[in-house]
C-alpha cells in the first residue's frame, strides 16, 4: 500500500523572512509519496536533485480538488526546476523498494513577474500511453523523463526545441510553434516514432 507524508513548511520559511533558496533534504519511503506544501506563498520555485539512481515521479497538484496540475519524473541523479503556485503542492512518489533521497531548495518568486516572464509562451501536455520511459531534454528549462503512462505539464516559449537522444546523439523532437494549442496533449511517444522513422534511426 502506497503511503503518503504531508509536510508543511510555511511557518518554519516564514519566520525566516523570506530568505532566498532554503534548502532541505529528504527521505521518502520505499513505495510512498511525500507532499510539500509552502501554504505563505503566493508563487515559488523549487530546484531538485534526485540523489538516487533509481527515478522519482514528481507531480504538481491542486490543493483543493487535487486536480493534476503538471508532473514529470526526475530521473536517477537529475536536476530540475519546477514553479508551483499557491494553490498547488507538490508530491514526490517513490516507486522503487528503497529510501529515496532527495535536495530541495526553496526561492520565492514574484508572481506578477513571473506571469510577465512566460508571456509567449504556451500551456501544453506532454502524453506518453506507452509502457516506456521517455527521456528528453529541453535546453535551458529543464530535462524530464516521461513516466510510463504519464502526463507532463509544461509551459514554453514559441521557438524552443524538444530534443531526444538515440545512440548518443541529439535530435529535435519538435519544435514549439504557433500550431501548438493552448491546453493541447502531445502524444509524444506517437511523435517520438514518427520522427526515428523520418530520420531513419533504429
């Protein structure tokens, strides 16, 4: 049985002030899932770093309906940033049959500034209904592996690439552009063949 920790940290960060990238470490269970909520903030980031070598599945969900809001899965001693605003939390699932450990550092971000930071940039959702992990790379945000069966929220910029690896090279999977809906789901396991057959990769 999948067991879930809820922990909150906005008293501890508030009586600090508001200091920038606080960071913490953590353990989660073997076959559990562990919630942070930063319940004072209106908006902040999080960098992580999966300390393990086995991978983690990170979702943002909505606090009041827990409505999936983005997710990814962080793989084995990968990094990434994740934003997450007020109304959401942020739960990390360990699947494997040891503790998972896991940095976290906290910086609060300026909601407005934010908001005026991704104008041009698209809301989308990255599918994979395969029952493989998809790893990409998506320069200068961040490099998510695609759970099995998953969903993967992202926000980005009209312009940036989406890259694959086969055989220790790099290609453009896709290219955000103005044919990308907001609110779209790519199929990206759908694509990701497509595209090794219109390269001729195996």
């Amino acid at each position: 049985m999948k067991k879930t920790a809820v922990v909150f940290f906005s008293s501890i960060l508030a009586a600090m002030g508001g200091l920038m990238a606080q960071k913490s470490n953590l353990a989660i269970p073997p076959n559990a899932s562990l919630e942070l909520d930063y319940a004072d903030y209106e908006m902040y980031e999080l960098q992580l770093r999966n300390n393990n070598s086995k991978g983690l599945e990170v979702k943002v969900v909505d606090k009041q309906t827990g409505e999936f809001v983005r997710g990814f899965g962080l793989g084995p001693v990968g990094k990434v940033e994740v934003m997450v605003e007020g109304t959401s939390k942020i739960v990390f699932t360990n699947t494997s049959g040891k503790t998972a450990r896991l940095s976290v550092a906290f910086t609060e971000m300026d909601a407005k500034k934010v908001m005026a930071a991704n104008e041009g940039s698209i809301s989308f959702t990255l599918v994979n209904p395969s029952d493989e992990s998809i790893p990409l790379i998506i320069p200068n945000v961040m490099n998510p592996n695609l759970s099995p069966n998953s969903k993967s929220g992202v926000d980005l910029k009209i312009g940036q690439d989406l890259i694959f690896r086969n055989r220790g090279k790099r290609y453009v999977l896709f290219t955000v552009d103005e044919s990308i809906q907001e609110g779209q789901q790519i199929d990206v396991y759908q694509l990701l063949e497509a595209r090794k057959k219109e390269l001729g990769l195996k």
